[in-house]
C-alpha cells in the first residue's frame, strides 16, 4: 500500500521540497487517498497513501513517533503489527493510531535495525532519527515491494518507483551497458542493484541501509534462508512434508487477510490461485470477492482459462467476476501498463495485470495473488533439466536452459558501445551458483529463481501493474516461513509429479482433480504472442522513432531482419525477439528518455 519518496543533501543545503512534491505527484496512483511532506534539515520525506490499515487521519505518513525522535513513511503491510504492538505496549511504548507503520516506529526504537527480523510482511520504508540526522533505509525480504535510490554528489533520492525519480529530475538516464545485457539475456531480469538505467539503482531486498549525514553509509542483508536439508526436518516422509506444507501456507493465507478494508483473490483457476481460495474457505471466508480476466483468441490460442477458474468459484462459492478484453483493447493498453513500469518487462501478462487490475479495483483494494508458488516450489518445466546438472556444469545448464540468448548472440545485436567486453549476465549466475549455502544443483537454482528473477519478473510487474490502480497485491506463496520451508524441502518432493509435486499433494486434500491435474497454464495474451496488427504497428512505430535512432542500442541490420518477419524470430526460451526488443524502446520512449 502507499507510496514513498525522499531526498537527504549531503553539501549542507536543505532539500529540494519542490523535487519531492513532483515524486509524490508521479506517485499519486500507489496513493490516492492522501498525502504529505515533512522535512527537517537536510532531509525531506513524501508520501502517498492507500487507506487499508487504520482508515482514520492518525495514520496519515509522514507519520512522527510519540516519543518525537522519529519520522517515517512506509510502503506495504506488516501482517504481525497487532501482535508486535502489544509486545511494544507491555515495553512501554505508547500509540496514537492503530496503524502498523507507528508499530515499524516502536520497533525500531526499541530494537534499531534488528527490528526488521521482527517483521512478517511486505515493505520497504524510510525513517529519519531526529537527533542524529540518520536515514534507515529497508525493503522486505523478498522484495515485494521496491524502493529505487537516485544518488548524485551531495544529494541521495529515493522513491516507490523508477518514474518518481525521473520526475523529480536530475537523474542520469544514461543506460547501463551491464543491465541491457542481462535485460536482453535473463528474459528481462535486471538483477539489484542495476536498472537499466546508469543513474538508478534499486535497494536489494532483505537490506538494510543506513545513511550518515556526510553521505556515507553501511548496508546489511538481514535474511536469506539455506538450501540445505536441516536436522529437525530428518525423517519426514513424504506425507509429512505435505501436510507441513499446506499448515505453512494456511498460515501465510491468514496473516494476508488483516486489512481494515475487504480483501479479495486474483484466481486464474490453476493450482496455486485455486489454493488460496480454497483455504480461506477452508477459514470460514465466505462471499469471497475472486476475479480473472481473459482475452479474445488469436492465432489459434486460446486466450482465456475461464473453465477452471469458474469451477473452483462454484466449488467455493466465491462472488465471482470475470473480464474479457477484446485485442483490439490489448494494444490500446499497452502504453498505458508501459508508463506503470517502473523498468522494462517483456512478459505478455503485463497488459493483462494492468487491465484486470483496473477492473479489480472497483471493486475492492486489496486482492491475494498465487505469484511465486512455481520458483519455490520448482513448477517450470525446465527444473528437472537442472536438477541432472553436476555442480560445476550447473551455471552453464542453467544459462543454456534459462537465458534468451548467448553473449556471442548478443554481439550480433548490439552496437559495439553497448556490449560489455565479458559475459556479465553469465558471470552473475557463476557466482550466485557458487555461493555456499545450496546442497544440489536444484538448490542452487531454485536459490537463484526465487531470490533474484523472482524478484525482478513476476514480483515487480505484479506490484507495479495492481498499484497502478491503487490496488495492494499480497502473495502469500512469499511468505518468508513458507519460503524458508520450501528451501529445506527435498529437490526430489517438489520435482515429483512434473514439479510443485509437494504442492500438488496439499492440493488434492482440498481441491477438484480437475485443477490440480490440469496442463500448467500461463497468462495467455494472443494479440502480444502473435506480432500483428495495431501492436505490430506500435512496435514499428518505436524502433523507427527519432530518439530509437539517436540511442542506437541496437544494430539496424539486426532490427530490419526483426521487422521483415515479425513472428519468425524467438529467442532461445520461444519469446518474439522483436518484443523484447521494442518494448525496451517503448518504455524509454514512454518515460521521456
């Protein structure tokens, strides 16, 4: 929920308050029931806010601790603030509002940065220690939600999104050979700290950052769980790991549904929106407001999965909506889902959150998603690949399986100036791959999934494209307990079953066989799929504009062999290389680059 921005000056200067009201602005529909600025020497903080917690004005942020030694503005939901307030409580501290950011404020009074490991939820904020002039930066575990930092000399800004940043100006929109490189190799993942712009960065989850008054700082990452086996899990067979598994994500389901407003569920009809539902079900929910969103066919694929998604709101009782988007709507979204993005993301369901996401947010503010589920618990198709791999063939098994193209495709597509001179984005995952702390190959993968690409594909465009309607998405499957359970659980449990075997056990206690044994489905969108008409127009439209010419990323006998045959040409996982390639023009060009 919310957004936040901020500006800290290190050259003795006070901030620039006007540069911070543009952020909020930018900001406007991560919040649209209120906002604020506070300031205070040479730090100033902004805010927008989506009321879900504490409707009243005494959760207003920029929110100041009663003790007056602090001040905060916060983005997202600690699902555990009752139980932490009460803890505060019995130590002394007292409360205004009922709202969990003046909870994240007791708590980092009380235990300082450690409090962080004290939090069950989704976050990131920014708090400012009035004595010392100190700002604490932090983002979740996971990364759910982002927090990007703009740092020049003299001065560091910080906002809720990329966008926010441009807007305040002064930002380097120079781009990051580095980041390009794995934008165009890791199916669009651009891992933290990069974006693909040189003067942006993003505060990596699980961290930590803490920033002195003269610009230095010191940052800590304060979680990451071990793929190993752990000694209190021996003996568990296969029924235990089951049942385990399915008390974990009931647990994760019910912490999602504090709210001071209704909360809802995105149900697709496969395996991992289906479980949710049927959970909170399970938990005496009823008249659950679900909703999924189809596509008119194209091409010869379908573009809708309403079949299951209607049988399990019949099996549940849910109040059910479901939304079909004609293509001819498709391309008239997609600049509108662009300007959401707070980075470039080429997957085709992007459109599809932002146009459900619209629709959604008529009707509720807060919806649980199934996002995350197929990286934790091993679900893609290509896993038992990985798994075969030895140890040291594990970084080239994993680059051959998962990478769009080679360095040496690479070199066939980019201008010279914009090819590192080493394999950067295979680098990445040699060293992620060879970091302790992974027990086999799939571990190390699954590690890599689900700390890195996770974060920077399906998370982030989750977050950006709900938010963009003033929408929380909460996805339970990132649960930090479940996920540190997933890690612990034997590879050959989640493989079973054509992956998310474990998953699929939990799911056969409460769900229709039909469901659980379906074909793994995707978010299917036949107007992007299929490279025609008004978004084949768009597309060609981009790459021949001015500012494409002038930027010169890509060799133009490479794009002109692109254009010639629109559909002809996939990268190694099956996505259309023209896509990927213009939707990296479009979102510049959409952000005034």
């Amino acid at each position: 929920m919310c957004g936040l921005s901020g500006e800290m000056r290190f050259d003795g200067t006070r901030p620039d308050l006007a540069a911070v009201e543009r952020m909020n602005d930018r900001l406007a529909a991560r919040g649209p029931d209120g906002e604020g600025v506070w300031s205070r020497d040479a730090v100033a903080l902004g805010h927008r806010r989506l009321k879900i917690i504490d409707l009243s004005e005494r959760g207003a942020q920029p929110l100041t601790d009663t003790g007056q030694e602090i001040t905060g503005v916060f983005n997202g939901c600690i699902y555990n603030y009752q139980e932490l307030r009460a803890e505060l409580t019995a130590l002394g501290h007292r409360f205004k509002s009922t709202s969990d950011t003046e909870v994240l404020l007791a708590a980092y009074r009380q235990w300082g940065t450690a409090c962080v490991d004290r939090l069950y939820g989704m976050f990131a904020f920014a708090l400012v220690e009035h004595r010392t002039g100190r700002l604490v930066l932090g983002r979740d575990r996971l990364g759910i939600k982002p927090l990007y930092l703009a740092q020049t000399p003299g001065r560091l800004r910080f906002a809720s999104s990329l966008p926010a940043l441009l807007a305040a100006g002064g930002v380097d929109t120079s781009l990051d050979p580095a980041a390009v490189h794995q934008y165009l190799s890791w199916h669009a993942t651009v891992a933290a700290p990069r974006t693909v712009l040189a003067g942006v960065r993003k505060l990596p989850p699980a961290t930590v950052r803490v920033v002195e008054p003269d610009g230095t700082y010191r940052e800590h990452r304060y979680w990451q769980p071990s793929y190993t086996r752990r000694p209190e899990h021996a003996g568990m067979g296969a029924a235990e790991w089951r049942d385990a598994v399915l008390e974990a994500l009931r647990t994760a389901v019910r912490r999602r549904m504090v709210a001071d407003v209704p909360v809802g569920v995105l149900l697709s009809g496969g395996l991992d929106s289906s479980l949710i539902v049927a959970l909170l079900a399970d938990e005496g929910q009823r008249d659950l407001a679900t909703f999924s969103v189809g596509f008119e066919a194209e091409g010869g694929d379908e573009g809708d999965e309403f079949r299951y998604s209607d049988l399990v709101a019949r099996e549940f009782t849910t109040d059910h909506q479901r939304f079909v988007v004609p293509s001819q709507r498709v391309s008239t979204a997609l600049d509108a889902a662009v300007a959401a993005m707070s980075e470039p993301m080429m997957s085709h369901d992007v459109v599809a959150f932002h146009l459900l996401s619209e629709q959604v947010s008529k009707n509720v503010k807060v919806v649980q998603s199934g996002q995350g589920a197929d990286e934790v618990f091993a679900g893609y198709h290509w896993y038992p690949r990985l798994a075969s791999a030895a140890r040291e063939e594990e970084p080239q098994r994993y680059a051959e399986t998962y990478f769009d193209r080679s360095h040496a495709d690479l070199a066939t597509m980019l201008q010279p100036d914009m090819l590192p001179p080493d394999d950067v984005s295979g680098r990445f995952v040699r060293e992620h791959m060879a970091a302790p702390g992974a027990e086999t190959a799939l571990d190390a993968a699954l590690r890599l999934d689900t700390h890195v690409m996770l974060v920077d594909d399906p998370v982030k465009r989750v977050d950006n494209m709900t938010m963009d309607w003033g929408l929380e998405a909460r996805v339970p499957f990132l649960d930090h307990e479940l996920v540190e359970l997933a890690a612990a659980c034997p590879p050959e449990l989640k493989l079973a079953d054509g992956g998310k075997g474990v998953l699929k056990e939990a799911g056969r206690k409460l769900l229709p066989r039909e469901v659980v044994d379906r074909p793994k489905g995707y978010f299917p969108v036949p107007a992007i799929t299929h490279m025609a008409g008004p978004v084949l127009e768009r597309v060609r439209e981009a790459l021949g504009a001015p500012e494409a010419k002038r930027r010169g990323v890509f060799r133009d006998s490479y794009v002109a062999g692109l254009l010639a045959d629109p559909d002809r040409h996939r990268t190694k996982r099956g996505a259309n290389a023209l896509w990927q390639v213009a939707l990296l023009e479009i979102w510049l060009q959409t952000h005034g680059i």
